[in-house]
C-alpha cells in the first residue's frame, strides 16, 4: 500500500492505517530508535509510542513523506526517552554526533525555516555517499563503525568525510548568513 493510501485511512479513522504504517515503516521506526537508545525494550516501546502520536496527528497533518513524518516522530520520542533515562549519563556516541554538527548548525532562532532550506539545499548538493554518510550519522544515529561497514569504508574514512563534510556546511551557512 503506498503512503497515499496509508494516510487515507488515517483520514478515514480506519485502524488499519497502523497496522500498514506498521508493515511499511516498522523495521526503519526501529532501527532508528535502536540507534539512540541501544535498549530493545525502550526502541519497542517508542516505535509503539510513535504509531499513537502519528494516529493523533493525522489529520489534521498530511505528511508529503510519511515515512519522514513517522522516522522524526520515533526520533524525537527516542531522544526524548533517552533524556529521561541517562540525564546524568548518555551515550558516548550518541553525544559525539550531536557535538560533532554542534560545531557547524547554529542555534535555531526565528530564522529556522530558512536554516533547514538551507541544510536541505547542502544536502542536494552532496553526492550520494555523502549523504549516506551525513544522514545515517546525524539523522539515524549510526555509530561510525556501523556507517564503516555499511559503506565498506574503514572507520578511519568516515570520520574524515564527515569531518570534511561538516567543513562545507560551515562555509555553506556562512553564505547563508549562519555563522555559529
């Protein structure tokens, strides 16, 4: 069943919508909460948690992607649930990633529509592997080591394109009026 049909039913208040929403999107829903939580139970109970939030919001929001709608959903309660469970203590990689583009992406401020068209602009401009790269690291999550196997690259490799690739977004925003 494609997307359009998927939030047809949501529309029609057809239960059947989570349960196809489920079958297209579960196994992404739950590799991208793994990522950040690293805890089967947590991930299960987020992706769960995602299908009531994207039931509540469809309508009245009608997503162009749903798979989008539905991966920023489970990302967004993943760190979220993350929050609540290490305040102290989170993962070292998970926080790496975060400071990494820390760096480049300034804070949001009124302009943070103008910001994303931005990011999505560098984006479009980048070749496939590099956005592979960007967003599995920064989007999904993925340890290094992961995107290294994933893209049969060493390591080593990753880290120096996504290094050299937050580099160009930083010149890519100062066009733009970014500075951070």
């Amino acid at each position: 069943m494609n997307d359009q049909d998927i939030v047809a039913l949501y529309f029609d208040r057809n239960e059947q919508a989570i349960r196809e929403t489920a079958d297209k999107y579960g196994g992404v829903c739950m590799q991208v909460s793994m990522n950040i939580l690293n805890s089967s139970p947590d991930a299960e109970e987020c992706v769960n948690d995602t299908y009531l939030k994207t039931w509540n919001s469809i309508p009245p929001t009608k997503p162009r992607s749903l798979g989008a709608f539905v991966c920023r959903i489970v990302r967004n309660l993943s760190l979220n649930r993350l929050r609540d469970l290490h305040r102290r203590r989170r993962d070292r990689d998970l926080t790496l990633s975060f400071d990494e583009l820390e760096s480049c992406i300034p804070m949001p401020d009124e302009r943070s529509d103008d910001l994303a068209a931005m990011l999505s602009d560098f984006l479009t401009r980048q070749g496939e592997t590099d956005r592979l790269l960007f967003m599995g690291r920064y989007w999904y999550a993925c340890s290094v080591k992961d995107l290294a196997a994933r893209m049969n690259m060493t390591p080593n490799a990753v880290n120096q394109r996504l290094f050299k690739l937050r580099e160009r977004l930083r010149a890519h925003l100062a066009e733009g009026g970014y500075h951070v």
